[in-house]
C-alpha cells in the first residue's frame, strides 16, 4: 500500500494542473458541477464544449479568480497557489479594458512582475526578455503604441508576448483564436508549438472543432461536467461531441470531423 501510494503522489507531481472535484456556482446554478481534469505535462489540449458549459470558468476558478463551492487544485502536485509563478494566463480579449492608457512594451513587462522586485525597476534583461517576447509574436515594432491603437488580432499577439515574458511553464489561455485573423492565429499557434516542443505545457479554452485534431494533443469535453478527456485521436468523437453538444451541434461542424 505504500507503495502504490508514493507512485501516485509521484504521478500527481508530474502534472502541472490537476482538478478534482470542483464546483462552481453562479447564485443556485452550477456553472461547473464536480469537474476532474489532469492535464499532461509537455502536451496541448484543448478544452471545448459548447456556450455556457463552464470551460472559462473551470479556468477562472483552478487559478482562484473565481471562487469554487468545492474541490482541490493542485500544481505539480502542491497547493496551486504555491505554483502560481510557474503559470501564466491569458484572459479573453473582449474582458480586457483595452481603453487603459498604456504602452505595448508596459503591458509585456506586466509579465515579468515578480522578477522586478519591490521596487518594480526594470532593467536591461527585463526590456530584453520583454522585446524578445514581441518578436517571437512578430509585434517587435509595435512597442511604443498605445495597446488601445492596435487591432484585435494584434492584442491577443500582446497578451501572448506578456505571458510569455513571464517564463512560466504552464499556459492557460481563455479563447485565444477568438476573433482575430488568420495570420495572428497561425502566429500564435506556432509559438504555442514552440512552447509544447520546449516541454512547457498549454492549455487552452477553444470553440473551433474544425481545427482540434491539428492544433492540439489531448481535449477535455465538458459540458457543466466532464465528458469525456484523453488523446484527441480516441476522446475527440462524434458520439462524445454529441454527448456535450446535444442537439446544439451543427451538422456542418460533425461533418467536419467525419
């Protein structure tokens, strides 16, 4: 028995998130009702379901934005605020207040908050890892704008640049494709495989099924509770699709993935 119970706390350590059980309620109704998800480390996946399933506020609520009813988060296997440096996160864009008067190169350095110390002074290797995380998103000359300047596609590229100045080795991100164009999608799809090929591990609330297979290694289906988690090939089905969609899945989407 001690055995088998030192292997699975060892098991619980190598998953960068860990969920069990968690409740969340909006007045009497349950936005996310008793939810497990274990998230692989080194891997992408997708977490989908249709409007309303709670998939943004399961993120919200494993990073404490959001209040949980119950449950336990755990980051490599410890509490998940004694993780919380390792993590970064990535809001929907349409939640941001994008009329805040301030710099692009400010909004990036946001992401290195907890290196600059007490005093918050940013020296040479914080403006460094802050311009070399805009041009990995191909923003690097578009430091001095105002973020209120830029287009919606070009936002999102400015959030990425932030979480990725912040060095973390576990990304959540609320809906990043939302709303923008094709080339800031392929762009931050290719930085978010550049992350997966470095061993850090992303996870990503996504509405486009057409696009699972190829941008992402496992999904978890959750429609106010789990569906159904795992590798994409054996968990991203029509029957589990079905299973949280309903009647609310569009014949063209399940044609899609036929």
């Amino acid at each position: 028995m001690q055995v088998a119970t030192e292997q699975g706390q060892a098991r619980d350590a190598e998953s960068p998130l860990d969920i069990r059980g968690l409740t969340v309620t909006y007045g009497e109704k349950p936005a996310v009702f008793s939810v497990d998800a274990r998230f692989a480390p080194g891997v992408m996946t997708a977490i989908v379901g249709p409007n309303g399933a709670g998939k943004s506020t399961l993120l919200k609520a494993a990073l404490g934005i959001v209040r949980p009813v119950s449950g336990q988060v755990k980051a490599w296997g410890r509490p998940i605020a004694a993780g919380r440096a390792r993590i970064s996160y990535v809001p929907q864009r349409a939640s941001v207040d994008w009329d805040f008067p301030t710099r692009v190169i400010d909004v990036v350095l946001m992401g290195q908050y907890r290196q600059l110390g007490l005093l918050r002074r940013v020296r040479t290797r914080h403006m460094e890892a802050a311009f070399d995380s805009l041009r990995r998103v191909g923003m690097d000359g578009f430091a001095e704008r105002q973020i209120g300047q830029l287009s919606g596609g070009q936002q999102q590229r400015v959030f990425l640049a932030r979480a990725l100045a912040q060095g973390a080795d576990l990304y959540l991100l609320d809906e990043p494709f939302a709303g923008v164009d094709a080339a800031t999608e392929k762009a931050i799809i290719d930085v978010l495989k550049d992350l997966r090929s470095k061993g850090k591990t992303v996870v990503a609330v996504h509405h486009d099924l057409g696009t699972v297979p190829e941008y992402f290694d496992r999904v978890l289906l959750i429609n106010t509770t789990r569906i159904a988690e795992g590798p994409v090939a054996g968990t991203f089905t029509q029957d589990n699709l079905q299973k949280a969609y309903g009647g609310r899945l569009a014949t063209a989407q399940m044609s899609a993935l036929a």
